[in-house]
C-alpha cells in the first residue's frame, strides 16, 4: 500500500474508476437503491409515528413528560446492539430487522422537535387565534404548524441524516446498502472499497442536507423565516 | 347591548377573579375597564367571547346568554384585539386582516378587497398588504390588529390592552384613530386599561374595578372625576382631577372680547389710550401674532414696532375649558386668544371670563 496524499486518491479512482463497481447485484447503483430503501422505508415510518404524537403532544400539552422521557430513553439506544439483538431474536431474511434500531433513531429528534416547536409558539398568537374564532384543529394546522415548521424540519432534517449515515450497519447483518462496500472491504483489507463506501454515504448524507435546505426554502413563508420579500 | 348578571369567576383554587359583577354595555358605546391588576378587568373581558367560562352568572349578548353559543361561532362574530397584537407571522397583512372573512366562508376575492378597504381605514398604507408582519413597526402592526378584528364587521369589539406595549406618541395617534373609527362605526366597544387617563380619553363610561373583582363605580368621565365613589376611585383618579374634568366642559360659554384684538398696522397712538394693560396684536388675516404691553409702548410708529409678548390660543368651539385655561397661562396677560379652526382670532378671553365660567363648574360639583 502507497501511504500519503496520492495513494489516497488512487484508492478513490481505483474504486470509482473499476467498471465492475457499477454494475450486477454488488455495484453501486443497487447498493444505493438498497441504502435509500433501509433509510426512506425507516424516515416515512418514523415521521409516521412521531409527527402525529408530537403535534398531538404540543398542541394539548398532554404527555409532554413522557414523550420527552422515552424520547430520551430511545437516544440512548446502541443502533448496533439493538440491531443484533434483533437479529438473534428474528433472524435474517427480511428487511424488518434493520428497520426497527433506525426508527428507533429517528423518532426522537423528530418527536422532540415538533413538539418544542408547537410550544416555543408565542402564547399571544395562540390566544389571538382561538380568539378569532379558530377551531382547535384550526389553530393547529393554520396557525402552529406553520410557525412551528422551521423546528419541525429540522428534527426531520437531524432523524434523515442519522438514518442515512446509520444505515450502514445492516451489512453487518448480512444486508445490502451501503454499508457492504465499508464491512465488506475492511473484512478483505481492500481499503479502496471501504474508503469509496464511506465517500458514498458522505455524500448521500450531504445531499439530504440540501434537500432539506431547499424544502424549507420552499416551505416556510419568509414571514417566519423573516426573509425580506420587500425593500 | 352587553349585560354582565351577577357574574362570578372562581377558579379551583378558590381565588375569585371577578365577584358578583352587574352592569350593562350600551351599544354602540365604548365602555371601559380600568383598574389595578387583579382586578378582574380582562378575565371580565374574555368571558364575554368565552375565552373564559363564568362560574356564575350569565353574560347576555343583545339577550342571548353566551354559554348557549359554541365558542367559535361566538367568536367569529366579535372583534378581537390584544396587547401585542398577535397577528400571524407567517401570513401577510392583508391575509391576517382576512382572517375572520376567510373563516366566515368569504370567497378570496371578497375577503381581501375588504381587508384592503380596511387598512385604508385604520390609516395603513396600502403597501404594507403584501409585507409580513416583522416588517412592520408596533404601532402598525397594533393598526393590523384593529383592521382585522373588523373585518368582517362585527357589531362587537373587545379590545384588551391594545395601546399599552406602544410608545407615548403612537399610543396617542392609535387613540384618536380609535375614537375617529368609532365616530363613523358606532360599535359596542369593551375596552380594558390599566391606564386611567385612557379610560376618561376613551370611554364613554368608565367602570373601575378593584382587586379581586369588584365594581368600584360605572359612570361617564366627568362625573367620575366630579363626583367619585369612594376613596379607592379616588385615589385610583389620581392627582389633578380638577383640572382634568375641565377637559369635559365646553369652551361655548366663555364669554369673548373682540375689542381686545388690535391689527399690526395700527399706530401706537390709537391705541396708547386704551383702558386695558395688553392687547391681542393680529396680522391683516386676522391671525394672532402676540400682546403688545400698552404701557411699555415707544413714542411714535405702528404695533408692528412693539416688542411682542407671547401668547397661548384655543380653538373655539373645539378645545375644552381646559384648553383655554392652558392658553392663559402661558400668556403675560393671563388672557387667552380665541381662534377658529383656520387660526383666525374670534376673540380673547379675558380673566375675569375665566374666573366667570370656572365658577360655574365648580358650582356644578356639588349639584
């Protein structure tokens, strides 16, 4: 092995550069698809059970405690250990394993936020609304959701990025993603393998960021992100 | 009409907010609430759009108890400001004055061309509609908030605090606003103060209310300042209530003198004989331009000569007893000049005019 500055970047080009990388079940196109399956799959289940408890939670103000107190529990999770115990229990064979430890991972920042953000709403606005004449519902949905959007997108934007990132360890359970090139190259000492793998996830990670930048560009009006529309 | 009958908050505690309160809001009034805080003034205020339950009593709305009315359906038909505002930051101005309209099941149209009449109304520039509220100072977003608890006209108005987080000046203009709003408006207005002065400037009566939320007394500002009921009004009126109750007597019975007014172009001489100390000296259009001292006046030459003393005017039929008292005042001559809308002199007022119409308000107290 080539130590230094150009023996790292041969790794790149050797490994990008190999035509047999990006083709057949091994290569990189499926292995991507693979990795945005595990980390899609556990973001939508997990912004399905969080974002309903957390709007649910800061619009009545019930349960704060408790959400707050699993949320935490749930954090402190080792994503690998519960992957494994998993595994032990379930076996391999389906993707569910690999889904429960990321869900577990991205629920709390998204449950968290969303509820700060409905409670970090100015009591005011809250009583001007109800004052008006808004319904419950219509305070939420009118009122709350769209003041709180900023917070709520970035409990969204942390849970995507960590999914993406963790979603790695399934190669460690014998699963796809890519996770495979970084196990699969440690394990044979091919280091071109593994750096490329982890320059892929990188990336990946570095896109969902500007994803999400630009969801909120388009999504919160310039009167909360106090953007100056006029001069 | 709003009748508050035997109305009692208690909360769970045992803490009373508001004891056993009667009284009635005119319609087509403004009726304010002032007091200390913990007296009960703004929980009194939201029970009456049910943002707060009564735990006795009934609120009456033109006849109808509130509490057979669901919350939001009630709402949606009373205006509704408060101290800060609260205007929606993620909607623009003319969407947050819509507000209501919207709800109502307006279409988008409609909704907006009235809240774009609105703001014309309350004083807004029309280039503010389409910024958001951030953009806006305190004061026009406080003109926002009266804007859309218009909006889709309610005969009810409850106004809680609204002037009480802006500075002297814009607090002054948003008063007036009020009061110019209400001349063309005629809404039942129920407006919550702290601030006594805004009350007597405000209201057409006035209901003061004590710690732990008791009436104290209900009644117009000038008789609250002649007349108040006890030593709590009293001393809540504060100092100068004399004086300030001349604020509600008219300027009309003053009597005026028009020989005290000489033009400018006049030569000393006419006038070195008069029987009065000072004169009024006007310009050829009649307007004021100071007090020439009659026995300080040089040998020959006109008044235009003459070193000018300063002077104080009022304008007649317009400004209060009060005003004219002001005018007087700063005026060697103790004498005030009266002027009319475009600051031509009527007249002046001398003391003993002064001295006469005081005397009349000062017998009206006891009556």
């Amino acid at each position: 092995m080539v130590a230094g500055k150009g023996g790292r970047v041969n790794w790149l080009i050797d490994f990008f550069g190999n035509p047999d990388n990006w083709s057949g079940p091994d290569g990189i196109p499926v292995r991507l698809l693979e990795h945005l399956e595990f980390s899609g799959l556990s973001l939508l289940l997990a912004m399905l059970i969080a974002l309903p408890l957390g709007l649910w939670i800061g619009h009545t103000g019930k349960g704060a405690l408790f959400a707050i107190l699993s949320a935490n529990a749930a954090r402190a999770l080792p994503t690998l250990g519960l992957l494994v115990l998993i595994v032990l229990l379930m076996g391999v064979g389906t993707i569910v394993p690999v889904l429960i430890p990321l869900v577990a991972l991205a629920v709390p920042p998204i449950l968290v936020n969303t509820y700060e953000g409905l409670r970090g709403v100015d009591p005011d606005l809250r009583d001007a609304a109800y004052g008006m004449g808004l319904r419950g519902s219509e305070v939420l949905g009118r009122v709350l959701v769209p003041v709180a959007l900023p917070l709520i997108l970035l409990g969204l934007r942390i849970a995507a990025i960590q999914v993406v990132s963790t979603a790695t360890v399934a190669a460690y359970v014998g699963l796809g993603g890519l996770g495979r090139f970084i196990v699969d190259g440690l394990a044979t000492k091919d280091f071109p393998r593994t750096i490329g793998g982890a320059v892929l996830v990188a990336l990946l990670a570095l896109i969902v960021q500007l994803g999400f930048a630009l969801v909120q560009r388009v999504m919160v009006s310039p009167g909360v992100s106090q953007r100056q529309t006029i001069r | 009409m709003i009748k508050f009958d035997r109305v009692t908050k208690r909360y769970a505690d045992g803490t009373v907010a508001v004891d056993d309160l009667s009284l009635e809001v005119p319609t087509g009034e403004i009726t304010v609430f002032v007091g200390p805080s913990g007296c009960g003034k703004t929980t009194s205020l939201r029970m009456i759009n049910r943002m707060i339950d009564a735990t006795e009593g009934q609120i009456l709305l033109d006849g109808v108890d509130v509490k057979t009315i669901d919350p939001p359906t009630l709402r949606r038909g009373i205006g509704y400001v408060i101290q800060q505002a609260g205007l929606f930051p993620h909607r623009k101005i003319v969407d947050n004055v819509a507000t209501v309209p919207y709800l109502l099941g307006w279409d988008r149209k409609k909704a907006r061309d009235r809240a774009m009449e609105l703001l014309e109304r309350v004083g807004l520039d029309l280039k503010m509609a389409d910024r958001y509220p951030f953009q806006l100072s305190g004061g026009q977003q406080q003109r926002v908030g009266v804007a859309r608890a218009l909006a889709a006209d309610p005969p009810v108005l409850l106004m809680d605090e609204p002037f009480s987080a802006v500075d002297p000046i814009v607090r002054t203009s948003l008063q007036e606003e009020l009061l110019r709003l209400q001349a063309e408006l005629n809404k039942t207005i129920v407006f919550v103060t702290h601030d006594i002065d805004e009350a007597i400037k405000l209201g057409d009566r006035v209901a003061v209310l004590r710690v732990g939320g008791r009436l104290a007394q209900l009644a117009d500002p000038p008789t609250l300042l002649a007349r108040p009921a006890d030593d709590f009004v009293r001393e809540f009126l504060g100092r100068d209530r004399g004086i300030r109750r001349l604020s509600f007597v008219s300027d009309e019975g003053l009597r005026l003198r028009a020989d005290l007014t000489v033009s400018v172009s006049a030569d000393v001489s006419t006038v070195r004989g008069a029987d009065e100390s000072w004169l009024a000296v006007v310009d050829g259009e009649n307007r004021p331009l100071g007090w020439a001292s009659v026995k300080d006046l040089p040998e020959t030459g006109t008044l235009a000569d003459v070193r000018l003393a300063p002077y104080g005017t009022f304008v007649r039929g317009r400004d209060s007893l009060r005003g004219a008292l002001d005018a007087a005042l700063l005026s060697p001559s103790g004498s005030a000049i009266a002027v009319d809308e475009e600051g031509r002199a009527e007249g002046v007022a001398t003391r003993e005019a002064l001295d006469e119409a005081l005397g009349k308000v000062a017998g009206g107290v006891g009556a």
